[in-house]
C-alpha cells in the first residue's frame, strides 16, 4: 500500500489525574479514511497529540511506516498535518490572508501555491467568501478554512480532531464529502468525532472508551460483532453495562 | 394553547452593521414547552437567544419573556431567565461548590438561599458528585449538569440551553434529556438549541431558523408530513451489490432525491409504483423499506440550498 501508515502499541499516558491513555493500540493504514470514535474523556484528542509528537507517552510505541518500510517520524513530520479541536485562526485576517500566511510558513512556490489554492477554494466553496475575516465566519466555514490551511501544503497524513463538532448537520455532510475527494488519493486521514453516526462514513473505525481501543475495523463488521444497530446503541449498551 | 405566553417574539430583527442577522422574526412558546430553536450556524439562533435573555438589545420588533418586555428593564428579564450558553459555563479550576456560589454571588443571593436551591437543584438534577471536586476533573456529562444547575439557581421560569450536550457521549446526552423533560414537567418553559436531530425529535415544537429567518415552527410529525408529502426508503446494500448500483438508483426518474446517511441511503420516491420498481430492481441485493422521515432529512431538505 503506497502511502503512511501509523501503528501505536500499548500507548499509555497520565495527565494529572487522569489515566488518558490507558494502553492504546491500534493501526492506521495508508491512504484510507479513519474514524477515532469516541465519548468525551475516551483519549482522543491524547492520542492524536501523541501521533504528531506534541506530548510524549508514558509508555508505548508509535511506529510509521512509509509504502510498508519503517520511516523515523522526523522524515514524514513536514507532511504531516494536524487541525487541533480548538483551531487558533486569527479573527482579523480574511479567508484569503489566512492563506497567504500559511503559504509564507509552509515556503510554498507561487505555482504551486496558486494551484492549490483555487483547488481548495473550489472544492471548499468558500471562493465567494475569500474577503470575510476569519471571525465571522460560520461554524462550518471556519473549520473549512481550518482544513484549507492544513491541506495548503498536500499532506501524507492528516489528523483532524473533532471537525464537526458544533457543526449543522448540513454543514457537517459538506465537510464529509470534502473528505471523500480527499480520501482517494494517498493520504491517510485520522478523524476524531463524538457523532456516532459519522463513524458509519469512515473506512475503518477505531473505537475508543476510557483510554482504550475497544473494537477496530470496517464500520460494517464492527456493528455486527457487536450486534448493535448503530454505534449510538453500542456506546449505550457498554455504559449500560458498566463498561 | 392561550397565553400567557412564556416567550413572545414579534418582528424581531438584529442588525450588526450592513448584516442581518435575524430578520423579522414572529413566534410565541407556552409556558412548560420544550422548544427546539434549530438551524445552521450562523443561522440567528444564538443572537435571538442573547435578545431574549435581556443580552442584546433588538434593532427593531418586541420581544417579551416571562411577562416581560424592555420597558420592564432588561434587569428585570435576567430575573426571570436561565442561559446556558454555548461556550463558556464554568470556571475549570474552580470547585463544584465555588461555581455555584460565584453565581450566586453575581445574582446577590444570600447564602442560605444558596444553600437551599443547590439542595433542591441536585435532588432534581440527580447530581452526586463531591462539591469539593474541581470541574475540570468532573466526568463527561457532569459539566453539563452542573452547568445546568448554575443557569437555574435563581428559579428562572424559562431556561435557555444553546447546544448544552456538543460533544457528549449518548448516555449522557439521554440523561440530559430526562432532565430537560422532568424541568419542563416542573411548568419551567425549555428553549433549547441542538445540533443532534434525535435531541430534536424529542421537542415539543420546533423552530427551524435559515438565514436570520424563521423558515418553519410545529410539532415534528407535523415537520415530517409537510417536508415530505411523498414516500421515503432507506436503501441498505448487502455484500452482493453489483458496482455503481447507486448510480442507476440516482438516474431512476422517479427518485427525486438521494442522499447518503453513513452505511444507507434515503431515497425520496415520487410515488407508490415507484417504490415498488425499486423493490423490484435492488431486491436482489439490497433492502429497500419505506420508513417515516428522521428530522435530520427533513433538515436538510428545508435548509439546503438556500445562502445559509
């Protein structure tokens, strides 16, 4: 498989009181559309800040390979983007300025960036909105323009935690199918949502309760292992159950 | 239902500058509903809600809450509501019990008050966590309950939650629907905002907000009939579907609409025959059933489309 993919094994991290991470293990494949589905509290947002090396876990590994061989973390890091929860926009600069910034962090070259840029805008369709500054957007076309910024410089691996949350449904379905166009090519997206029923639009889903993978797989074959009609019920049943 | 009303809202608009962000607004919820205020961001919704609360004050149109309008004086509104809002609740590094008397605090409320309200609250709410516990350590759902407790120390008559369940797990959002329906039970009048339809189904009346107007308001069953006249199924394809099945399905001309909702697909269908072509044709592979529209279908249908 052509493409990154990320392997954790036994990631464990404390932050405070809080056990987060509780022995993750999971496997990310190349080029494929991930979902981190889970509560609020599950570890998430741990995991993710993990992957792109913005804390340091207790214990475990994260092993990532590039077309199947093992690749040091360093080699990829410049490909790798990340949109955190809590995306720091600048209120004042426009859909376009923000734009023009991030292709002065990221050196890209005129060509290339004015490429990409009318790709995403289209794609986006936030091409007639290029003049509003950034707080006063939407919900829904500020994380767009969040997801513009982090794929300006054509990832290999993207990890964007919670981009729906807070969204309308409508917009919600947009940033979905947004994703779809960019899940054909080679990059391997990792998204984290506390909507169950956007866990059904992955192609493999990772599920996670109290710091630990409790199933993995296609959407599908993880519903009917666990007999549940949608991932609603089968987070309703574990705490029924009392985990 | 006659008044009066819990809410009454009459031509209501806000402008920020050359922006309008309600826009002649017009409606009235009784006292003891549970209002579901839903739309796509940047519909209205919040600046409506920040009106009600005495937050905001409107460019033009009369809005009265509990009884009460503007000549009253906003301070007056802020007596009688409860606001949940959106983003900032609680303070993280302050215990449960510091919360609940800084709010007090803010409202002026002795402390034996106080103390009887928190009693009361915490029966009804069901919360058992420790007062001495930090809220950043609360566990998830806890935040909304005690979030909840605040907004409703001052015995408001009507409580306003925007999107007070974002981002929590199903369990909790259930519990926090038992809760909204035993406050609503109680005479208090719910006005709540959310992005999960499931939540929505459970609102007396609803509200559907578009572009800074209100573009629908009645029951859910009502909502459903009148966004779809004609049927709906839901196509679930097995392991055996042949490729691109879906494009024969998007190009049959009695299939008006088509979307994807996670494994499935809603089909809207002209008419009874051609549900039964459809059977026909994907039975081989696939279940098609007709089923009632879910609110979010219908969301979607009404607000679609239009500049949002």
């Amino acid at each position: 498989m052509p493409g990154i993919g990320i392997k954790a094994v036994g990631l464990r991290k404390r932050l405070k009181l809080n056990q987060a991470l509780d022995g993750v293990s999971l496997a990310f494949e190349p080029g494929l559309l991930h979902g981190l589905i889970g509560p609020d509290g599950a570890g998430k947002t741990t995991l993710l800040r993990a992957l792109v090396g913005l804390l340091r876990p207790d214990e475990g590994l994260i092993i990532f390979s590039r077309n199947g061989d093992p690749v040091a973390f360093d080699e990829i890091s410049p490909t790798v983007a990340y949109m955190p929860q809590r995306q720091s926009l600048y209120a004042d600069l426009s859909i376009s300025e923000h734009l023009d910034f991030f292709r002065d962090l990221y050196r890209l070259p005129d060509g290339v960036y004015s490429a990409r840029r009318a790709e995403l805008l289209q794609i986006t369709r936030l091409e007639p909105f290029i003049d509003r500054p950034a707080g006063q957007l939407s919900g829904g076309m500020y994380k767009k323009l969040g997801l513009m910024c982090a794929l300006l410089q054509s990832p290999t691996v993207l990890l964007l935690d919670e981009p729906t949350n807070g969204v309308d449904p409508i917009s919600r379905r947009e940033f979905w199918e947004l994703l779809y166009r960019l899940a054909g090519g080679a990059v391997t997206i990792v998204v984290s949502t506390a909507y169950m029923d956007e866990a059904e639009r992955c192609a493999r889903v990772h599920l996670l309760d109290a710091g630990r993978t409790i199933a993995e797989g296609e959407p599908r074959r993880v519903l009917h292992e666990s007999g549940a009609a949608n991932f609603d019920e089968l987070f309703m049943r574990r705490e029924a159950a009392g985990r | 239902m006659s008044g009066p009303w819990a809410v009454e809202v009459d031509d209501l608009s806000v402008r920020f500058g050359d922006f309008t962000a309600v826009d002649a607004v017009s409606f009235k919820v009784s006292p003891g509903e549970i209002f579901g205020f839903l739309g796509a961001n940047g519909a209205g919704k919040t600046t409506t809600i920040r009106v009600l609360c005495g937050l905001l004050v409107p460019s033009s149109g009369k809005v009265r809450v509990a009884g009460l309008d503007a000549a009253d004086g906003l301070m007056a509104i802020k007596r009688k509501v409860g606001y949940m809002s959106q983003r900032f609740t609680l303070y993280d590094s302050m215990t449960v019990g510091e919360n609940l008397s800084f709010a007090a605090a803010l409202r002026k409320m002795p402390g034996d008050v106080l103390a009887r309200r928190t009693r009361e609250l915490f029966d009804t709410i069901g919360f058992d966590q420790p007062v001495t516990m930090f809220v950043r350590d609360l566990a998830g759902g806890y935040k909304q309950e005690l979030s909840l407790a605040t907004a409703m120390l001052h015995d408001p008559e009507v409580v306003f939650l925007d999107e007070p369940t974002a981002g929590v797990a199903p369990a909790a959002r259930a519990r926090f629907w038992r809760l909204i329906r035993k406050i609503a039970a109680s005479g208090k009048t719910v006005f709540v905002t959310t992005h999960y339809m499931d939540e929505a189904e459970q609102c007396g009346r609803i509200a559907l907000m578009r572009a800074g107007k209100l573009i629908a308001l009645d029951e859910p069953g009502a909502l459903k009939t009148r966004a779809f006249p004609e049927p709906l199924v839901e196509i679930e394809a097995g392991p055996g579907a042949p490729e691109e099945w879906i494009q024969d399905v998007r190009r049959d001309a009695a299939v008006l609409a088509l979307k994807p909702h996670g494994l499935r697909w809603h089909a809207s269908v002209a008419d009874a025959a051609g549900v039964e072509r459809l059977v026909k044709a994907l039975g081989s592979f696939a279940t098609v059933k007709p089923i009632t529209p879910s609110l979010e279908d219908v969301f979607i249908r009404l607000v679609e489309g239009a500049d949002r």
